[in-house]
C-alpha cells in the first residue's frame, strides 16, 4: 500500500539549469572577509558596485580594497557617504566613478556586488563595531535584489566631481 501511495504522489521535475540554488556563506573576522573580498573583486571581469558609508570606505582604503578596484578592468560605480575631508581615498582612478549617496539614505547599508552573480552583505550593529559579519551569496533573487536597490541610489546620487564643481 505504502508502495501504491508513494507512486501516486505527483512529481515536480525541475529543469537543473533553470534553477540553480544560491549559495549562502557567513564570514567572521577579517581574514575571512579579506579573502573573499579579494576573491570577489579580483576576478570581476564585468562590474563591481559598492555602496558603504564614509566609515566604511576609509576601512577599504586601509585594507587595500580600493586598489584592488582600481586595478580591476570591470566597469566600476561606487555609492559613498564620504564627506570632502575624505574625498582623497578616491583620487586617481576612482575619482569620476564615486557617486554621495543622498542624505535620506541610512549610512548602516554596506554591500559590494560583482557582476550581477555575486554579492557581499556586511552586518553591522551600530552599537560594535568591532564584531563585523558578512553574508556572502551568488543568489540570483538576492544579487538582483541589491543591484535594483543600488541602481536606485545611483540614480538618485551625485557624482562627486560635480558637487565639488557646484560649490
């Protein structure tokens, strides 16, 4: 009987390639974080798109990610709260693909996509700073969800160069 009930249940074929299950993995500690940062903004071959606060960004700076992104031949847009006293981390390369994020956006968002398969999402609790966690996902639901988030911001924010400009 068990057999007869087992073979009348419907089945649900899924074709593998149209449907890929991301992938999910929390980093802790800066080792961890660096790695797959490097990794990430290494290899990009298309875009990479960060958004982070002021804070953020001078943490990238210091740890080198900045020349990584600099270095990189993908197509690069960087979404920043910096203010000017900090505006020198992104001189040379960097310096016509650095957008200010507009004053209503929450400085607490920090990500980093690379070529619309991956992305990198820091956790922060405002209160420590110290403890950084990270979420790292080639989910196409989630990716596509921080790109749609960044392009708004992005449309929405100013580059640098013309607010300077502006003044």
């Amino acid at each position: 009987n068990i057999v007869e009930l087992w073979g009348a249940l419907p089945s649900f074929k899924v074709n593998e390639e149209e449907v890929k299950d991301g992938k999910f993995q929390m980093l802790q500690g800066i080792n961890q974080m660096n790695s797959k940062i490097k990794e990430m903004l290494t290899s990009s071959k298309e875009t990479i798109q960060v958004l982070a606060s002021e804070k953020d960004f001078m943490r990238f700076y210091h740890s080198g990610y900045l020349e990584w992104i600099a270095d990189s031949k993908a197509d690069v847009q960087l979404i920043s709260s910096s203010s000017d006293k900090t505006t020198y981390i992104f001189d040379g390369k960097l310096k016509d693909k650095v957008k200010r994020m507009p004053l209503k956006v929450k400085e607490d968002l920090c990500f980093i996509i690379k070529d619309d398969k991956e992305a990198i999402l820091f956790m922060k609790n405002s209160d420590d700073t110290t403890h950084l966690i990270a979420m790292w996902t080639d989910s196409y639901s989630m990716t596509y969800t921080l790109k749609l988030l960044f392009t708004y911001i992005w449309s929405n924010s100013k580059y640098l160069e013309n607010e300077q400009n502006d003044k």
